[in-house]
C-alpha cells in the first residue's frame, strides 16, 4: 500500500510555516529588542493568526529557543571538528574563520540571546551551557601542548572563546573578504601568541 501523499505535503507545508515564524521572530527580535517584542509583531511580520503561532511555540520564548537551537547547532559544529595539521597557527585560524561565519550569519541571534540572558534565567542557564561544552571542546585541543606547564587549559580555552566571541558578538565580522581575512589572522595571532606563552613564558 502506497504512503498518502498527503502527508509529506503537510509536513512540508509545516515545515515551511514553521520556517517562516522563525523568520519573522528574528526579524522583530533584531529590531525591537527582545524584551520590546511581542507576539503580536511576530505574526504580524510573518503574515499568520495568533493560532498558527501557537501551533508552533508556547510563547516568545519558545520562538527565540528554536533560534538558539539553530545558531547554538552550528557553532557547536564548528568547536567539534578536529584540529588537524602540523601548522598550529593555520589550524586556529581555520576554527575562528568558521567560527566568525558562523557569527556573521547569526550574530543578530547571538545578541538577542545575550539580551534575553541578562533578565531570564532559562536563557542564562543555555548560554551558560553552550559555552561550558565550547570551552570543553577548545581544552582538550589545547590539552596536549600544556600538558607540561602550570596552566589550566579549561581557563586558556575559556579566555581565547570569550576573546572571540566578544569581538563577534559587538558586530565587528565584516562582509568584505579582505576585512574577514584581516580579521581572522589577527585574532589568531593573538590566540596562537596567548598559547605560545602559556607554553613558554620566555617567549617574546
């Protein structure tokens, strides 16, 4: 007996109504600022009833999480792929570049994260979750070449994710290539100065 091909219609058809409420979340998130946005600007901006909004999401919140879910996914994509090479330097600027397009693409996300994070404690407790596993992550890259000193490679990844993503987060990703290029060998140079000496004080 064939699938009703209904269904896959209608999944899409959700997926895409689905998509699209995200949309308008984000929209009016950027613009109005978190704690300003209400549900009504929400569907409004995505052109749906009230009804079609709560099918989807209890609440702004709920809108906001899907977000988060989204943008938290790719960053954690990022910090999760190995660090291959022999070149250090070239191998951390291959993770801030992917880091920072990341960024780049949703660092409007990110900001409205920030903002909801300062006054809810829900948001507080995953920002606070998804950088403990970033950090997790950049430590034991960073494990082997400290293994030999007196440094906490667990406070070296978190001060090198915070640099970075401080400096995403203020806005400060461009679009021209030339910028982002610039961008990402300066703050891998800082990064791979840091490691350097943490790895030997004496290092100039």
């Amino acid at each position: 007996m064939s699938a009703d091909p209904g269904v896959p219609a209608r999944t899409t058809r959700g997926e895409r109504t689905a998509a699209r409420l995200r949309a308008a979340a984000r929209a009016v998130f950027a613009d109005r600022g978190y704690a300003a946005a209400r549900v009504e600007d929400v569907v409004a901006e995505a052109g749906v009833s009230h009804g079609t909004f709560y099918t989807y999401f209890e609440n702004k919140a709920g809108a906001l999480d899907a977000l988060i879910d989204e943008t938290a996914g790719q960053l954690q994509a990022v910090v999760d792929e190995p660090w291959e090479g022999t070149d250090v330097l070239t191998t951390i600027a291959a993770v801030i570049d992917r880091f920072v397009d990341v960024f780049s693409q949703h660092g409007d996300v990110v900001r409205t994260w920030l903002e909801a994070s300062a006054h809810d404690q829900h948001f507080r407790d995953r920002l606070r979750e998804v950088r403990t596993g970033y950090v997790e992550r950049v430590a034991q890259n960073l494990g082997p070449a400290l293994d030999s000193t007196p440094h906490d490679p667990q406070v070296a990844a978190a001060a090198l994710v915070a640099m970075v993503e401080g400096y995403a987060t203020q806005g400060m990703t461009s679009d021209d290539e030339e910028q982002r290029a610039s961008v990402v060998r300066t703050l891998a140079s800082i990064w791979f100065g840091g490691l350097l000496r943490l790895m030997d004080p004496s290092t100039s």
